[in-house]
C-alpha cells in the first residue's frame, strides 16, 4: 500500500486517475479517502473540465457521495465548469447533475441549468442536422433528470 500522506496533491490526482482507469477501485477509494480529508487544499488540482469521461463518471459515482454538502459547495466552481458543457455522447454533465441532485445541494441551480440545457438540444434537434439520435438520447436523460 502506498503512503498518500507523503504524495503531493497533484500526484494524488493523477494516481486516483490511474486506479479508476485500470479498475483498481479499492484503491481508488483509499486514495479518494485521503483527498476528501484535505479538503478544499484538493481543489486548486481537480481540474475536472480537463478530465475524461472515465474519471469523471468515477468522481460521480464514488468521489461526491462521500463528499459533505459544504465541500461540495467549495467545488463548485469547478463542478459547475463540467455542468455548463454538453457532453452530448457520455453525458457526464448529466452524472455529475445526478450526483449533486442525490446530495440535496445547488438543487435550484442545477435546475434551471437543465431547463436551460434542454431548451438549446431541443432546438438542435429541430433545427440542425445534427444527429437526431444522439439528441434524442441526451433529451431523454436529461427529462428524466427533471422528473426527479
């Protein structure tokens, strides 16, 4: 097992990326554990917009429910940086939406921003030529994300 506590937040980071690309998830809990302590000292590293959709379907999945409602809200900048973009082919946009919506926390926002997301694809779907397919399948789990 390695010694997180000695790494720099940066490696932690990368590290976490590794572990949940090669399916080593016990230890990507460990290693998430140890960030989640340091708390808004992580931040400053997540960089989440730059990161792919594996990571970022792990952080949804793993990363904020063990996160409490006010350091989530300490990330906020950077969660809502993913929020704001459509990831119209992996959603993680929407995994992240979902997450946040699970804890209780930019419940309004998170809202209004769907609201918004939905009226933009919505248009692209009946004015672009844009694959409809692609469109359809965004919309569809973007209206349930409403419905909850």
């Amino acid at each position: 097992m390695e010694k997180y506590s000695e790494m720099d937040i940066s490696t932690m980071i990368e590290r976490l990326d590794e572990l949940q690309n090669s399916q080593r998830i016990t230890e990507a809990i460990d290693l998430q554990k140890e960030l989640i302590e340091r708390r808004e000292d992580i931040i400053p590293f997540l960089k989440l917009s730059k990161k792919d959709s594996s990571f970022l379907t792990f952080f949804s999945a793993f990363f904020i429910p063990e996160c409490d409602k006010d350091f989530l809200k300490l990330m906020k900048k950077e969660l809502f940086e993913v929020i704001n973009s459509m990831d119209l082919t992996e959603h993680v946009d929407l995994l992240l939406v979902e997450s946040l919506t699970h804890k209780g926390v930019f419940t309004e926002e998170l809202n209004k921003k769907l609201f918004e997301k939905q009226t933009h694809i919505q248009y692209f779907y009946n004015y672009s030529n844009m694959n409809k397919y692609i469109l359809s399948d965004y919309l569809n789990k973007l209206s349930s994300l409403l419905k909850t």
